[in-house]
C-alpha cells in the first residue's frame, strides 16, 4: 500500500500527461529536456524510449539535447559572473 503522499506525487504525475494545450509529441519532447535538465537518468530513459515508441526523430532528440546543453552552460556562465561580481573579482587582471 502506497503512503498518502507518494499516492499524491502517483495522482499529480498521471495528470500531467492529461494536457489540454500540448499534442504528445510535444509533451514527450519538453519531458526528455526536464529530465536531462533535472538530471533524473530513469526519467531520462523512460522518456527516450516513449520518444522512440512515437516516432520522434534523432534529429528532433539531438535539438532538445542541444538546447538542454545551451541552458545548462547559460546558467554556469551566470553562475560564474555572479561569484566574480559578488567577490569583485577581476578576471582581466586574473593572476593565480
């Protein structure tokens, strides 16, 4: 017997799959980029096989792929100019 709340989290992923805005294809695609993004590997699979299963092309994965990847080094640029602000440190005149 499942706990109330992981009966909750069971009732609230089911309904994500009920979109009133988003054809399957297109949930399938923005699930693969949120389980890349989150870095969840079963989600990950689970969504590279539905992917497959739908006919989703290597081209269509490698985009979404790409774009996850172009987040991800947006973010840890920002990251890094953040640390550089908030520490006034200079990168130009950077010496070890």
């Amino acid at each position: 017997m499942l706990g109330k709340h992981q009966a909750a989290y069971e009732q609230f992923y089911h309904s994500t799959h009920e979109n009133d805005h988003l054809d399957s294809k297109t949930e399938l695609l923005v699930g693969l980029a949120a389980a890349m993004a989150m870095n969840c590997q079963p989600c990950t699979r689970y969504y590279l096989h539905q992917a497959k299963q739908a006919g989703i092309t290597k081209g269509e994965v490698t985009d979404v792929t790409a774009k996850v990847m172009a987040v991800a080094a947006g973010q840890k640029k920002l990251q890094m100019q953040e640390v550089l602000q908030h520490y006034k440190i200079d990168l130009e005149r950077f010496e070890g």
